[in-house]
C-alpha cells in the first residue's frame, strides 16, 4: 500500500498484519473500486441438544473447513456472473479474495472472522439476509454447503456484525481513509489474543495472490 497510516501494532501478529495489506493491495490492484465484507463463522457444538444429528464437520482439519467454504463461495459467485450473462445483463469480473483466523473464547468450539474482498462493480452490497439472490445468501449458502447442511438450517451460524461492509475507491478523494478503515477493522483478524496454536490446525490465512 502506498498509504502513510499507523498500523495497529499492540498484540497483533506483524507477519500477519502485513498479509493483510498485502492482500487488500492485491484487491484494489485488479478491481479499483472494492467491496470489504466482515462476516463470523461458527461450528454447531456436538454437544447441543438443537442439533440431533451427527456432525462429520467437527472431525475436518479446521483450516480445511475454510478452504471448502471459499471454494464454495467462488462457485456461486461463477454460478450467479453466468446467469446474469445469460440473463443480458452488464458483468463484471470479480476475482474474490479474502483474508481468515481462526479463534477460540470461552466457548467449545471454534469460529472463524473473514475479511471478503470483491470487484464492487460486481457486488456494490450484502442485501437483505433473508432472501436469496444476493451476497448475503450466497455466503450464507456457502457455509450452509460446507458444513453439509441447508441453507435453511444453517440459522445463527453465520453472523454478519455491526457495519458489515466497507468500499475501496482508488478515485476518491478519501481514498487513503477508506483503505485505513478497512485496513484497521482487517486487523483485528491479526490479533494474537483467542489464537489457539500448537493444536495441529492453522490459524490465519489468505488467499494466494
């Protein structure tokens, strides 16, 4: 990045800190004008009388779950671009990337924080969580897929927090603010604390370019 801010230093992962910006970077160099999106994954709990059912999810290698949600997700941004083509309608390329860890709090199980990067002209938005046809659904699909599950069922497992979405546009005027913002909330994916390492499974990750 070309931008002179202060990065968030204080319990965060320098390395990944710098993966961070490296991916955003990455983004804004295909796609000048890009969409962030916050989003928090969950695993059921084995132990929840909600579920009756087992769940061969929990027995994954957990960094593996989140390479089968991205590849999940790619999918259907591949499956909605063809039909809008199909349709007649103006498309864009979107080459999704994203930025993930890997936490643990107080709970049993495992969640996920993901940063998703896309062509905004592709995607200006999440949309109404509870229809189908947009962002929102299709990341709400893909978790549902890679978890083996409907999309109906997959409820409270995906978690879309305050303020969800952030834009990146090289061509204005507050370009060097709105990369801060995104860079700063990114970072949070970077912090050492809830990080379980030595279990075997990664914790962060990015995409590959």
């Amino acid at each position: 990045m070309t931008a002179q801010f202060t990065r968030p230093r204080h319990e965060h992962n320098a390395i990944y800190l710098n993966r961070i910006d490296r991916t955003i970077s990455n983004a804004l160099n295909e796609h000048t004008r890009t969409l962030a999106v916050r989003v928090d994954l969950h695993l059921p709990l084995s132990s929840n009388d909600e579920f009756d059912r087992d769940i061969p999810c929990l027995h994954y290698d957990k960094s593996r779950l989140i390479s089968r949600f991205i590849d999940a997700f790619k999918a259907k941004v591949k499956a909605d671009l063809k039909r809008k083509h199909r349709a007649g309608k103006r498309v864009h390329p979107c080459s999704p990337r994203y930025v993930w860890c890997r936490e643990r709090n107080s709970s049993d199980n495992d969640h996920f924080h993901i940063l998703i990067l896309l062509n905004k002209d592709t995607y200006h938005c999440l949309g109404d969580y509870q229809r189908d046809g947009n962002l929102a659904s299709m990341i709400i699909g893909a978790w549902a897929s890679t978890l083996g599950w409907g999309d109906d069922e997959i409820g409270r497992l995906v978690h879309f927090p305050e303020k969800p979405s952030y834009y990146i546009d090289k061509n204005n005027a507050d370009y060097y603010l709105q990369l801060e913002s995104v860079f700063n909330r990114a970072s949070y994916l970077a912090k050492k604390i809830t990080k379980c390492y030595g279990e075997g499974h990664r914790t962060f990750g990015t995409s590959s370019r």
